[in-house]
C-alpha cells in the first residue's frame, strides 16, 4: 500500500501539470491501458514469495493508473458541469459510494479471478463511455465555435427549427446537455 499510495501521490501531481500539455485524452487512454494491462497480468500471474519486486511492480502501476482516474475524472467533470460544479461533483461522489458499497457487498461471494473479470468488464464499460461523452463534448464545442465565426449559421439553424447552440454558461438549460444529446 506505500508503494501505491507514494506513486499514486507522485503521479497526480505530474499528470495535473501534463494535462496542460498533452490533454485529457492521452492520459485517460493511458490509465485504460495501465490498468487493462494489469488485470490481464493479474489474471495470468502466479504469486510466489520469491517474486517480491511483481507485488511492488503491480501495486506502483496501479498507482499510476488510479492517479489518472483521480485528476483526470474530476478536470472533466468540471469542463463539463462549468455551471453546476457542486451538484456535479456530488453526484459523482454518490456513484463512487455507490460503486464502492456494490464491490463490497460481492467482495465476499466471488473468488480474485471473477473479481479481476468484473474490474475488466466496469473498465471497458467505463471507457466506452468516456469515449462517447468526449466525442459529443467536442461536436458540441464545434457548433458552438461555428455559430461564433458565423452567426448566419445560428439563423440558418433557428430556420431549420432547430435550438440555437449557445454556451452553457449564458443559458438557462441545465448541464445535462451532454446526456440529452445521446
């Protein structure tokens, strides 16, 4: 668990400032990858205690990639939620209590193997989902720079009886824009 908790604190701090420069999306990637990597090491691994250095190999990867969930996770509900940050965060934290209490309550009924199965599936299930919130994100962000280079394209939607795309922080729509899109 020091191992862990050193890497886990080492990396938070260097992928918060390497976002600026690389961007959310390499580094979710990378924590995907990490972490799948890692289940697929663990459900192929034979513990021996003469093996000391794959415990701490394990655990420092699984710092680096559970540091990518804690920065990035939280940048990208604060890109999205920019004007019900409070409500956001909270119901983020509902659902990761939530997700907690669920894997306790089987922690006891499923052997290590079906639990690294259903940490595999939550991942995937989770990136997939990722992926489709970051891709309506960015069509979103589209529109909206179009409709500001172009206003005639604002009329032109308005006249096809469309909603005119306007910025979450100017309108009166909640933040769930993002969900209704899909």
């Amino acid at each position: 668990m020091i191992c862990f908790g050193v890497v886990n604190a080492g990396c938070s701090l260097l992928f918060g400032s390497l976002m600026k420069f690389v961007g959310r999306q390499p580094l979710m990637a990378l924590g995907a990858i990490v972490h799948a990597s890692l289940v697929v090491v663990l459900l192929m691994w034979k513990p021996h205690p003469d093996n000391p250095y794959i415990f701490y190999s394990v655990s420092g990867l699984w710092g680096v990639g559970d540091a990518v969930w804690q920065t990035q996770v939280n940048g990208l509900y604060g890109t999205l939620f920019r004007r019900n940050k409070e409500a956001a965060f909270s119901n983020y934290r509902l659902w990761e209590s939530a997700g907690f209490v669920i894997a306790y309550a089987y922690s006891t009924h499923l052997c290590a193997r079906m639990k690294l199965y259903v940490m595999l599936t939550v991942l995937v299930t989770g990136t997939v989902g990722y992926i489709i919130v970051e891709l309506l994100h960015r069509r979103k962000q589209r529109r909206l720079k179009a409709i500001a280079e172009d206003p005639k394209a604002a009329q032109a939607a308005a006249e096809a009886n469309q909603p005119e795309e306007t910025d979450d922080e100017k309108d009166d729509l909640d933040d769930e824009i993002i969900i209704t899109h899909l």
